[in-house]
C-alpha cells in the first residue's frame, strides 16, 4: 500500500515539476520576446531617427548658406552636392507614411528652386538681375523648404514618441508577467511541499496501522 502511495506521490510531484518547467519556458519566451522589441525600437529609434534628425539639421544649415548666397545672385555646385548626399542619406531611413510625403516635397522643392535659380543666371544680364533683385519666386521655395523640414524634424519627434511608448508598454507587459510567473511558481511551490507532506504523513499512517 506505501509502496502504491509513494509512486502516486511522485507521479504528483513530477507533473507539478513539470508545469513549473513548463512555466519557466514560457515566461521566457514572453521575456525574449518583449527584449527583442526593446531592442529593435532602440535601434530604429537611432538609425531611423536620431540620425535623420542630424541629417535634417545639416540640410537646414546648407539652405540657409543658400539663401545667402542667392541674395548675392551665387550659386555654389559644393553646397548642391552636400544636399544631394545628405537626401541620400535619408532616404535610406525607414521613412513613415507621413515622412515619405514631407521628403517628396522637400526633395520638389529643392528641384523647382533650382530650375528656377538656373533660368534666371544664363546670362551676365540675368546675373545682374539676380544680384540687385529680391526674387519673390526663389524666396517662395525657400519658406516651402523650410517647411518641408520642419515637417520632417516634427515626425521625429512624434514617431520616437510613440516608440517610447510601445516599449514602455512592453516593459509593463513584462513587468506583469514576471509578477504573475512570481505568484504561480509560489502556489505550485506550496503545492508541493503540501502534496509532498501529506503523501508522507498518509504513508505513514498506512504503515503504522499495518
């Protein structure tokens, strides 16, 4: 009879083991799982856009070189280029919806200045127009490619904010679960420890009564 008990109460004690076990392997995988998503919001939140903030800020400082120079009626090919790397450069950030439509206006805009800049400098005469003549045209494009990067430096900012917040909130997730595994590894502990004590007593009650 002790010796049908004994094997019951193993049986018991190895199916608790077994969910503890079981539990164990879970949690973790919920653990990884809210890791991996901290991870990759740090890192999107750098690559994508830490450093399109900066790529923004160097943009706005090449405009505002070029309005310098285009109140002088010049032109600079070295400044043009810096541009063109740097929107280069951004465009291989993971652009939002919303980005895409601010940096396909910026990159318009800069195209439509330029088209018009070079119209109004083929000629000597023109550049001496350039040069005592405030173009309304050329000052337009600039406003709108200030705006274009406003908008841009404003996505930053909205979308590290709502990747703070899921990550926050994957962290709280994690927080609750770890909590909760807490408790469950307790109850199945004095689950044991009773299924264990009450096995042994009940065994050996049986004993003392053979």
């Amino acid at each position: 009879m002790a010796k049908k008990i004994t094997v019951a109460n193993r049986v018991n004690i190895g199916l608790v083991l077994l969910a503890v076990i079981l539990l164990i392997l879970w949690t973790n995988r919920v653990d990884q799982n809210h890791f991996d998503t901290a991870q990759e919001a740090m890192t999107s939140v750098y690559n994508d856009r830490v450093v399109s903030q900066n790529y923004i800020y160097k943009i706005n400082n090449l405009i505002h070189e070029k309005e310098c120079l285009n109140a002088e009626g010049a032109e600079s090919d070295e400044i043009n280029e810096k541009i063109d790397d740097l929107i280069t450069d951004f465009s291989k950030t993971k652009l939002t919806q919303r980005e895409t439509v601010y940096f396909n206006s910026l990159i318009s805009n800069i195209e439509k200045y330029r088209k018009s800049k070079a119209g109004l400098i083929q000629n000597v005469n023109q550049i001496a127009k350039v040069n005592t003549q405030n173009n309304e045209d050329l000052n337009t494009y600039f406003i709108e490619i200030r705006k274009n990067l406003d908008d841009l430096a404003a996505v930053q900012l909205s979308v590290s904010r709502n990747i703070k917040g899921r990550v926050q909130k994957s962290f709280d997730i994690n927080k609750t679960m770890a909590d909760f595994e807490t408790g469950v590894l307790l109850v199945l502990g004095v689950i044991i420890l009773i299924v264990t004590f009450y096995r042994l007593e009940k065994s050996k009650a049986f004993q003392e009564e053979d």
